[in-house]
C-alpha cells in the first residue's frame, strides 16, 4: 500500500529528527536493508567462487604435508636405526681396472 505525499512528508520528518538526535541509531536502521555477507554469498558465483578457493587451500596444504613426510622421517630417526646401505650387485673390480680373474685350476 502506497503513502500519500503528506505520510511520507511525516516519516521523512521523523527520520530526519532522529538522525540529529541519534546517529547511531539512525545508522543501524538504516543498514538494516543492506545485503550483508550472507546475501553475496547466495550468488552463485561466489559460491562457486569460495568452493574453489577452499578446494584449492586443500590441495596446496596437503602437497605440503606430503613433501614434509621424508624430511621428518630422516630428522625423527636415530643414527642407529637408519638402514645400512644395499649390497652393490655389481662383480668386484681389482686395482688393475678389470674384473677378479679365476683362481687357476690346480
């Protein structure tokens, strides 16, 4: 239902008094029709926006941990624990730079 001019010309009066008398108040109520946080997250846009955002934050954060895994696991392990090196499969070499010959048969 629509105001008549002399209703509105009232309501802008009071609004106007209540202004000067109390800002704070006036500011409050004057906020009230904004759209806050929660009316720009209802577009879709930005919800698709933050899921983006937070699928991105997951990732980087779990490639993180994941590259920290070896560097905790040699700072965390004592010396002694730490496994001996693997036996070369490869034929001993002599001095002379070729491979151990053959014993002679006897």
């Amino acid at each position: 239902m629509a105001l008549s001019m002399d209703e509105q010309r009232i309501l802008d009066e009071m609004a106007s008094r209540l202004a000067e008398e109390d800002p704070e108040l006036a500011s409050r109520l004057a906020s009230l029709g904004r759209p806050g946080v929660g009316g720009v997250l209802r577009s879709s846009r930005s919800r698709l926006l933050a899921a983006f955002l937070a699928l991105t934050l997951i990732v980087v954060v779990s490639l993180m941990v994941y590259a920290m895994i070896p560097f905790r696991a040699a700072i965390t392990r004592h010396p002694a624990e730490r496994p001996a090196p693997a036996p070369s499969l490869t034929r001993p070499v002599t001095h002379s730079g070729g491979a151990r010959a053959a014993a002679p048969a006897a």
